[in-house]
C-alpha cells in the first residue's frame, strides 16, 4: 500500500478507562474513493475507534495518520482541518434555524460584521444540489423529516470539505424509502471523490454500499475484507466468534394457546380508526407497515400514553381503559418503546435502579427501600437475560445498545407483566445482541406471556411473528397467517 492510495491510517491505537479495555492495539487503514464499512457487536470498539478519529476522545496508545501527516491524537478542530467530517446518531442541529443557518453553523458567511444570509443560501443550495438533495435552504430543520435532517447533516460536512466522511449508523431511524434516498447520497458522495466509512449492524446495506469491511470484537481488529468477496455467514462468524446458525431461532414448542388474553375492539384515537384484532396467550402477533402507518400510535393507546376515543380494549375478558402508563403496567401491560435512550430508561441512572423502577412500591414502606430486595432482583434478571456488566452500579448510559435494551426487557420481566409491546425491539442493536432478543422474546411465550411487535424489519416481522397485522394510515389493511407470509403482500397492503 502506497501511502499516495491511503487517506486514514490508524496504528496500534489502544484506549483504556478504569477496569475497561475499550480498544487494544488496533491497526486499520482506509483507502481513497472507497466506501469501507465497519461491523461488529455493540461494545466491540466502532464508536470509539471514530471518536478518537474525530477528535472526540483521545486514545491512550498509537498514531493517527490523515494523509501523511501523523497525530499522536486529534482534536475536533484539527479533525475537521484535515478533513474529516462525522455523521453521528444523535443529530447537532438547531431546529429553529433554517437548513442554510445549520449548514454553515458556527460558520457564517458573513459581509464585514452582518451575516450574508442570502449568501449562505445561495451556498446551500449549490451543495444540496450537488448532492441531489431537494430541500429549500429556508425551510426550518424541525418542520424537516429525520430524513431529511440527516441530509442536511451531510450537506453540512460537505460544506466543511470533508475529504473523509463517518457515518454512525445512519440509516438507524430512517422509513425504508429515506434508507434509498441516502444510499442514493453515498454513491453521490462517492463519485464526488469522497472516502467513506460506513457504520452499520444492517448487512444487507454492507453489501450494498461498501467495498471493504473491517470486523472488530471485543475492542481488537479481526480482519478486513473485500466485501465481494465475502457473505453475511462469514461475517457474523467473525463479529461475534461463533455461527448463529438461526438469525431468529425456532421455538422449543407450539406456545400459542386458544385463550384470549387480550382485544381491541373498534378502537380510535391518536390517528387510529376502528382497529380490532385478538391476541392469544403465548402469542408474538407482529404488526408491519410505513411509518406513520399507526403502529407506534397503537402501543401509546394500549399503554396509556394517549386516549383512544372510543371502542374497548378487553384484557383477559374484562374491560379495561388506561389512562397513564401505572394503569397499564398495574393492568400487566409492559412496553419496551422505539426510542429506548428518550422513553426506555433513565440513562442517568444506574442498571439496579432501572430494573427496580416498577418493584419500588412493592419492595419499599413508606420512603424506605428493602435494598437487599432491590438487589437480589437486579441480580437476578442480570443473569437471567445476560446483561453484560462489571456492576450493577454501571450507568445505563455508558452501556451497549443491546444491553440498553436488555436492561429495559429486565424491568418488564421483574414487574411481571403477561403482555409486552416490542417496538422496533432491535433498531441499532448488532447481530449477536439480535439474536439474543430474539431468544428472550420466544422465552417469554414459552412461559405464557404475549408479545405485540411493531418492526420495520420484514425479515425480522416474518422471522418472529405467529401472524402479522399490516397497518396503513392508521387503519388495518390486512392479516396474514404464517403459510401466507409474503414480502410483497406485506409491502403491497402497507401501501394501500
């Protein structure tokens, strides 16, 4: 390798905190004009590997090579000044100022002392064209789809002449048509000359986007591959050291019992109109279609966090109305949201205090908690779901995606609910994390429990459910039983 062919090397880059290794001697380098992704299990290292390329954090080992030139560590300022422009998950956007103000913030165009906003504009637009992105440089970015507002956040590094682009996860919260839209992006980006890493736990879009993919587990370098010349077998095998033979594994037995644990009947409210539909127990009933098709309006209805205004939901045959979240989970309704870091759990808090949040008022008198209580249940569904921890002291924020959403499946499991909504239970969640989920969910209706699972994953809806209700604009557009699963049907009737 020339060093003329290569704009990012990273030597032996080790980063160490208190009790954790977070990377150990890695080696990796990226090649101009290429699309190189980067996989691995949440916890392997990926987010910390960019951040010390950003500038974000400092390793404690190794070099850092942009285009010749050699860091012992970067800084944010001196990131962007050779280059290098990153693509969080979480968006730096200010969402009263119009998409021209977030693309040049902090940078205005500016005659003398007054800001040039019809300058800035005119620039904007020159790079949103040049990305084939259609949106108008004064539109505000919160009237904007998320989209839309990770477009801007591109046209934003491209502004700053980022030679070399991250992307952290980019597709994770967007509907499937955006996912083409910003595939669409890259290839422009790339034929734009700029280099690319790409970070993603959705394979299907290595295989689409990449040219190379490096493999990290456990905070060390596994290997880099040409990208066609590899499949997803290999590198799940490589990602987490073994082969998941079944990506969603089979149950153990039969679980789907005649009795009804739970209906809708001609319910509405929260966009919904006149949804009806049973749920037996040991049941994972799977609802698909478009976002804003309804689905995540339902599980707000069931839950309490929104009124239905009218129909009836039964809950083992008798009638009930929840008007907050408590009256649900008293009811032994659980829901496990799509936004695990907003609604999910309190990431400031530890991993004890999360899976007792609903035991509290059963484990405490008065103000006074049973703290040997509060232990024993935090040790317990510790090990029985494997959340990986030095402590049950950790913070739920400096934890995995996938042991984020384990620690919330933990808090349902001590509060002993029989019903648990899953929305989009996987989204930013690794392949071995994955499967993980997907054994507790069939533990779960093994024991008796029900599940109701809104997934924007087709394969992951059709992998897990016993039958799938297809929501389009709020109403249902069909059902269908497992013998009649079908990605074009589902597709066709999440679009009527």
């Amino acid at each position: 390798m020339n060093a003329i062919d290569s704009i990012l090397e990273i030597k032996h880059i080790s980063k160490f905190y208190p009790g954790v290794v977070a990377l150990k001697d890695v080696s990796l380098e990226v090649r101009k004009g290429e699309v190189h992704a980067l996989v691995g299990e949440n916890g392997a290292g990926k987010s910390t590997l960019i951040k010390t390329c950003s500038g974000a954090i400092a390793p404690s080992e190794g070099k850092i090579i942009v285009n010749g030139k050699v860091f012992d560590s970067m800084t944010p300022a001196l990131s962007e000044q050779n280059g290098i422009g990153v693509i969080y998950q979480e968006f730096n956007l200010v969402g009263d100022l119009s998409v021209a103000e977030n693309i040049f913030l902090g940078r205005a165009i500016r005659k003398g002392i007054i800001v040039d906003q019809k300058a800035m504009e005119r620039e904007a637009k020159k790079i949103l064209k040049s990305l084939n992105i259609d949106i108008n440089p004064h539109t505000l970015v919160k009237k904007l789809s998320v989209g839309y507002q990770q477009m801007v956040e591109i046209a934003k590094a491209v502004s700053q002449n980022a030679k070399l682009l991250i992307m952290d996860e980019p597709s994770a919260p967007l509907t499937n048509a955006e996912v083409e839209s910003m595939f669409a992006i890259v290839d422009q980006l790339k034929k734009n000359g700029v280099t690319i890493i790409y970070i993603s736990h959705r394979l299907d879009e290595i295989f689409r986007l990449s040219d190379r993919v490096t493999i990290l587990r456990d905070g060390q370098y596994v290997s880099t591959l040409n990208t066609k010349d590899t499949n997803k077998d290999e590198l799940v095998k490589y990602m987490v050291g073994r082969e998941l033979t079944e990506i969603y594994p089979q149950r153990g037995s039969t679980c789907i019992k005649d009795e009804v644990i739970f209906e809708v009947i001609d319910v509405c409210g929260n966009g919904d109109r006149n949804i009806s539909f049973q749920l037996h127990k040991g049941e994972v009933l799977g609802f698909g279609g478009l976002v804003g098709a309804g689905r995540t309006e339902l599980a707000e209805l069931i839950f309490g966090i929104k009124a239905k205004t009218s129909g009836k939901f039964l809950y083992n045959g008798k009638e009930i109305s929840p008007r907050n979240p408590k009256e649900a989970i008293d009811c032994g309704i659980g829901l496990v949201p799509e936004d695990r870091k907003l609604k999910g759990a309190l990431l400031g808090l530890s991993i004890k205090n999360n899976i007792n949040m609903p035991t509290y008022p059963r484990i405490s008198k008065g103000s006074v908690i049973d703290t040997k209580k509060e232990s024993e249940t935090a040790e317990r569904y510790k090990n029985e779901i494997s959340i990986k921890t030095p402590s049950l002291n950790q913070i739920v924020k400096n934890l995995s995606g996938g042991n984020q959403q384990k620690v919330i499946l933990a808090k349902w499991l001590a509060a002993d609910v029989d019903l648990l909504i899953f929305d989009e239970p996987t989204r930013g969640i690794d392949v071995g994390a994955k499967h993980e989920i997907y054994m507790l969910i069939n533990t779960l209706v093994e024991q008796g429990k029900s599940v109701l699972m809104i997934s924007s994953e087709m394969e992951e809806l059709m992998g897990m459910s016993d039958r799938i209700i297809i929501l389009s604009e709020g109403c249902i557009a069909g059902e269908l039983k497992k013998e009649e699963y079908d990605q074009e049907t589902i597709m066709r009737l999440a679009s009527t």
